[in-house]
C-alpha cells in the first residue's frame, strides 16, 4: 500500500478490456476513491477523471488518473482510501479495486515505527474488523460462526481453504482452513457475506486448482448470513479428475473462480468471453503438445503438378504415403524435406517421375518429383487442430487426467494478461513437465480402452 502526505498526489494505473486504445472507443470508465470500509453505496470522497494513455508508448486500454489527496478534496491524515473503476462492459458495470493508499500528516516521518503500525494497524481493522492482529484472520467480529462443508455423501471436506468477503466480495473479512470435521470457527459481525472455498493459485505452481483437493464447490460463493452465533452448513461434490473427466462447463467455472480467488480486484473486469478464450486455446495447445487429435487426408495427383493443398487444420504432417496405380494396395512412404533440401532437389532436377519425398510448407505439400500421371493416391497423416469446445457437456478428447491441466493453461493465459508474468511461467513449467513425462511413457493404459496411448494413430 503506498503511504502519502497530506496533499499530495496518487498516480494509478490501470487496463479496461475490449478497448484498441483510441481516445474514440466505447465509453470511459468512471474512477471512484473511497475511505476503506465505506459501503459502495457510500457518496465517494472523490471523482477523479482517468486519462487514456497513448496506444504507442503503452498497452492498448492503459489508463492513468490522479488522486490529488488534499483536505479540500475531502482527504485527511490517518486514513486509508481504495481507488475503484467502473467500465461498461457487455451491457453491465461491473466495478474493480485499482489500489490503495494511505494518508499520513505532513511532514510525517515514513520510516516512524509508530507510523507505520498504525497505518497497519488501521489497515487490518478496516479489512478484518476490531480485535488483536492474530484474530483478525478468522474475522475479528463479535459473534462466533461455525462453517461446515459436506460433500454429497454428507461426509466432511477437511483441509481447504476458505475466504469470506463482504456481500459485494470488495472486502476480506477472515479467511480459515477446515478441520478433520470440514469446520472452520469464524469471528464475525452480524451482516450477509460470501464465501468461496479452494485455494488460488500461487508463483510456484498450481495449489488445488480450484478443486481443493479433488471437491468440486459448485455453490462458489456461497451465501452466508450472520445474525448472532451462526452455524451454516454448505456442500459440495466430490470428484476424480483421473477417472471422470472434466466437461467445458466444468472448465469454465474453474478457471473463474480460480481468477476471483487469485485476482480478486480484476475479477470484475474480466469477462466471460476472455474465459472461454483462454479454456480453447488451452485446449488447444494441450492437444498439441501431446499429438492427440489426428486425422488422414486424400489427394489425388495430377500429371506434372508438383504442389497440393491440404486442410489448415493439419498443423504438422507427420506421414505422406503414395500408392502407384501399378501396385494400389501397397502404400510407398515418402521421405521429408527440409527447405533448403527441397530447393537443392529442384536445382538438380525436376522432371515428372514417382515421388520419393514430400516437403510441407504451411498448408501445401510439395511433392518431389512432380507425379506423372492423373488419379494416383496419396495419403497425409498428421496432428490436427481440434474443433472448439462449444457446449457446456462436451469433454475434451484426450485422458480425463490431463484435463486439470487445461485450467492451469488457461490461468496462466489469465495472469499474462493482468502482467503476473512470474505464476504464468511457474504454471508453463508445471504443464511442460507433466506432458513430458505423459509422453515418455510407452503404452499408459487408465481404466479404459480410450485411455490408450501410443506412438501411431
């Protein structure tokens, strides 16, 4: 949190989507700052207005606003302030903590020990309610409330992680892990709150994934209302991501509530379609790495025609055989070639004869040398693109324990997009290591024939 003098200026910055950076497009988003702890219907302390950066020193969408933080903008020393934008986006405002700050006297030493825990100190009660900093992670507020997460056996859910916010999930208020029992005791203030259940994700590596050990918390937030002493019992499903599989819909959800878990502040401003993005294009490039869809393409030759296209769906040929009308059943595999190779076999020669070798150069095969004849066969085996995922039942078609593994894509697409460049590499490595060791097994063999891996088609 930056701490600043009474008057002062704030500089933040901040990224609204769907925008290409021209001072013409859409409508600009609205800034707000407000005491921290002030309701969001609360009159704001200030309505600065955000400037768009120019697109060619800076990301498409970049704003900048300034917060001059002085007693006749309403400011005052010894409080702390939250900075919020608003922005339309698909005909809704959703609205995002941009930052932080907290207001010292002028003149005020920064370094003064007594400064500085009483900027925590204030800090940690406007966030987690009055009490001692050791209790205020379980809430601090006046009424013992005790949670319980079931799953649908009824049996508890131990050792997972849960975040409780205010109503609008602008604030956290306590945080907890279930016991043995699946409880966790909280210390809160009468009031309506959220809880979402599931670690976030970390630079370092994935941390449950959404999942929380193999439960799926489908009620993610999960209403909770306090009025006293409150107990409230919540459930959950569990599942195997090694046995059952993981459906689009599934997908979607988990990587959502993994972004509200680990960027609670954007979550807002980031919208459905961004999500659905990032789960194909996960999909995508997971099916990639592991060669698994697959297909087989006909061509039929034409007499001294040396080049054929074929479906850009095919990313990598990986076979090209030929079959000779003189022997139709007996396929001839031809051999590969590089560029270079291909241009120094036709420095040599290139008249029509039986082709030898074929050379792919993005979506046309060339073949060497040129057929003689109409009507021959040749076949193209390769890795292809997969199509979409588009209804929320449909599963991707590779092993169910490989699934996870397109959240952890999709999150790291996530967290190069808001600039956490450290967990989106963290996250490559873990995948990269993971489908290298899928790989380098034989033959893996994971309760069905459709679990079949090997090296041909």
């Amino acid at each position: 949190m930056q701490v600043v003098e009474l008057g002062e200026t704030v500089y933040l910055h901040f990224a609204v989507n769907d925008t290409d950076g021209s001072a013409a497009d859409g409508s600009s988003p609205a800034v707000a700052v407000r005491r921290c702890g002030d309701s969001a219907s609360a009159d704001p302390v200030l309505t600065p207005t955000p400037v768009l950066l120019s697109a060619s020193a800076y990301p498409n969408g970049c704003y900048e606003v300034a917060v001059e933080a002085t007693e006749e903008n309403g400011f005052a020393a010894g409080e702390t302030y939250a900075v919020f934008a608003t922005v339309s986006v698909d005909d809704e405002d959703p609205v995002g903590l941009i930052g932080e700050f907290a207001v010292v006297a002028e003149g005020a030493s920064y370094t003064s020990v007594t400064n500085i825990a009483n900027v925590v100190n204030q800090t940690l009660t406007e966030y987690h309610g009055a009490g001692s900093w050791v209790s205020s992670v379980a809430g601090g507020g006046a009424n013992t409330v005790t949670l319980t997460m079931r799953d649908e056996n009824n049996d508890p859910v131990p050792g997972v992680r849960l975040a409780v916010r205010n109503s609008s999930e602008t604030t956290l208020v306590a945080v907890a892990i279930t016991d043995e029992d699946g409880r966790a005791e909280l210390q809160l203030d009468d009031g309506t709150y959220k809880v979402r259940y599931g670690p976030a994700y970390a630079a370092g590596g994935p941390e449950g994934r959404g999942l929380g050990g193999g439960y799926w918390f489908d009620g993610n937030p999960y209403l909770l209302t306090v009025s006293g002493a409150t107990e409230a019992t919540f459930s959950c499903q569990a599942i195997s991501t090694a046995d059952a599989g993981l459906t689009y819909g599934k997908l979607k959800a988990m990587v959502h509530q993994a972004i509200i878990r680990t960027w609670p502040e954007l979550a807002r401003l980031i919208p459905m379609t961004f999500i659905e993005e990032w789960v194909n294009a996960g999909y995508h490039e997971l099916d990639l790495k592991l060669k698994w869809s697959r297909t087989k393409v006909q061509l039929e030759t034409k007499a001294s025609t040396a080049n054929y296209a074929i479906p850009t769906t095919v990313r990598e040929v990986e076979e090209v055989v030929w079959y000779d009308d003189d022997a139709p059943t007996v396929p001839v595999p031809l051999a590969p070639l590089s560029l270079r190779q291909w241009l120094a076999k036709m420095a040599e020669a290139n008249d029509p004869g039986r082709p030898t070798h074929y050379m792919q150069h993005g979506s046309v095969l060339y073949l060497y040398p040129a057929p003689e004849d109409d009507g021959e066969v040749i076949e193209v085996w390769g890795v292809m693109e997969p199509s979409n995922l588009v209804g929320d039942e449909e599963m991707p078609g590779f092993p169910a324990n490989l699934h996870i593994l397109i959240v952890d894509l999709a999150v790291a697409y996530a967290a190069e997009h808001v600039g956490e460049l450290a967990l989106a590499q963290s996250l490559r490595r873990h995948i990269e290591a993971t489908v290298h060791a899928e790989r380098m097994e034989t033959t893996t063999v994971r309760n069905s024939v459709e679990r079949l891996r090997h090296d041909g088609i």
